[in-house]
C-alpha cells in the first residue's frame, strides 16, 4: 500500500486501522477476543501499518489488545494511543489530567498495557480548558526528550490551540472527525495543518458505519451503541439523510467502488497528509476498506462529488451536547 507522511517524519500506510469498536461503543465487545487479534494481524498482512487506540477504549482493554496482536510485529507498525481521562481502579472516568505529573503516569501505563518501549503517536484525546496547552504540551515534550513517546498529536483541538500547542513541543498528527457528512475541519483546522506541516488523522470516516450504505431508518442498534445517543442517527434524522447515501451511491458505481471506498478515496484525494482510519470488526469490510486506496478520484469527480454534497442539507447534530463540547476547543 502507498505510504503518507504524517508531520516531520512519521511514515505510514495510507489507510490507517480504528481500532476502538473492538472494545467498545458499537455495541458489545467481540466475544472471542483472538479474532480480533487474527483480524488486526491481516491488516498488517495487507499491508496496514498504522493502528489506532487509547487509554480510554475500555479503559485499557484495547491497549492490551492491539499491544498483544502487534506485538509480533514491532518496530514495523506505528500504534497511536491517546490519553486525556483520570480513572479509578474500576475505569469509572474522574474528570480530565490537568498536571504534567499526570500525563507521565498515563503515558507508563499505555506503554505497559501495549508492551512497547515509546509511544510512536500519543494524542491529547481531548483539550481540557482550564489547563494551558502550554503545559500539556511541556509534559509530552519531556516525554519525547526522555525516549518515552516519539511524536505528538492532538485529538479534536480548535485551530488557535494547535498553534499554541506546537510552539511547545512540534504537533505531528491531528485526530479529528472528518467525512463526507462532517467538514467542520475544513474550517480552518486543516489550513493550520498544512501551513505548520502537520498531518491530519480523520476518524469516522466513513460516518460512523452511515456511509457504508448498510444502515436506514429501520436499522436497530444495541443498547450499547453510542449511535443511540447520536441526534444524527434518530430513525427520522436516518430517513432524511438516506439522500446522501443513494447520491454517493450512484457516483459510486460509475468508478466501480462502493460508498465506502468512495467516501475514504476522497478524503485521500484531499491532502497527501491526509490518513484516514477506518473501523471494522469484519475481514470482508476491511478488505472492501483498503480497496479505496486503489481508486483515484480526479478533478471532475471531485467536483461532481462536491456538487452532489452542496446540494444535500444533513439532518441532525453528530454528537450529542455533552460530548460535542468537548471538541474544538
């Protein structure tokens, strides 16, 4: 697979691997673990070198999942983690890190929990506004100095404090949400990224399993699905926005690809710093991901794809309040 350069330096395959729904909010966890494992393994079979988790995924359980499936691997693989959240010994979140102190402590338990000497890409998982991205940013950069994390990157973070953040410590990666129905990055996240040479990690980039085309206004959703909190996916929201669905669709076919590797050939069509890291629990939607990176979109498609999109109003907020004040900020 072709390889992108994520900020200063950081090589890795094109498409990314989410690897959050393995342990958490689509619903139960997998009940047998070693497929996930074996289904993580024939990623990096195909070509995948770059994995994605955090401490929160769980808490803790899907560090020491990807730890154990890439452990073969080492120094082959990039594994991003993230930290943000203080937790009590059941993983009852108690509120965000706001001392240096802090992240140290949690940068030693995912470099146990995933058994590697240094974290490759290690994310502020969301920015605390009573605590100085200065300071944050100081603590990682100790890291960095101390052999412990290799790159740093930030999850969600406005444009403003990005440049805050890498005056501090240089900011490789962003991880934000980006796709055909969310563009808020495009805003002036992505202008900051290109001008200080950041790369930038879109998750949900394929809608949160909406622009597979699989999901409508009947489909149901496990009482554990965070899809059941989400404006965006009430059945009614659902209905509405099938639109976009049937219009990606129809451009779809005429580039022989389905909706979702056209939704993740755009989003590599628009920056070579762009890495897209979608999820799945299934080897046939992991191969139908990874098809993507094979279909190029010129010009006129994108402006058809552009042209398609204006004309479509999305129904619904992508996050419910609680959770979408914690974003770009």
């Amino acid at each position: 697979m072709e390889r992108r350069t994520l900020g200063r330096g950081l090589s890795v395959s094109a498409l990314g691997f989410g690897c959050m729904g393995m342990s958490q909010s689509y619903g139960p966890a997998p009940g047998d673990r070693n497929e996930m494992i074996a289904l993580i393994r024939a990623a990096v079979d195909r070509g995948v070198t770059f994995f994605d988790s955090a401490e929160s995924y769980g808490p803790w359980t899907n560090e020491q999942l990807v730890g154990e499936a890439l452990r073969p691997y080492g120094g082959a693989v990039t594994i991003a983690t993230k930290f943000n959240w203080r937790f009590d010994e059941t993983g009852e979140p108690q509120g965000q890190i706001s001392r240096p102190e802090e992240v140290q402590a949690a940068a030693e338990g995912s470099l146990r929990r995933l058994g590697v000497e240094a974290l490759d890409l290690y994310y502020l998982h969301r920015v605390n506004p009573d605590v100085p991205i200065e300071d944050i940013a100081g603590a990682v950069g100790n890291l960095v100095a101390a052999g412990k994390v290799r790159h740093f990157g930030l999850s969600e973070a406005a444009a403003d404090t990005i440049r805050r953040a890498h005056a501090v410590q240089p900011v490789t990666a962003i991880q934000s949400e980006y796709s055909l129905w969310w563009r808020r990055p495009e805003n002036r996240v992505l202008a900051v990224c290109e001008e200080l040479g950041i790369g930038f990690v879109p998750y949900s980039p394929l809608g949160k399993g909406f622009l597979t085309g699989t999901i409508d206004q009947t489909t149901t959703f496990a009482a554990q699905d965070i899809r059941t909190t989400i404006p965006r996916f009430d059945p009614g929201a659902r209905q509405a926005n099938r639109v976009l669905v049937e219009t990606l669709t129809a451009i779809g076919e005429h580039k022989g690809a389905t909706m979702a590797q056209l939704a993740l050939a755009w989003l590599l069509a628009q920056k070579p710093w762009i890495v897209p890291i979608p999820g799945t629990r299934s080897l046939s939607r992991l191969d139908e991901n990874l098809g993507a990176a094979a279909i190029t979109l010129g010009p006129d498609d994108l402006r058809e794809i552009e042209a398609a999109c204006a004309a479509i109003a999305i129904e619904g907020a992508r996050y419910p309040a609680s959770l979408e004040q914690q974003t770009d900020r």
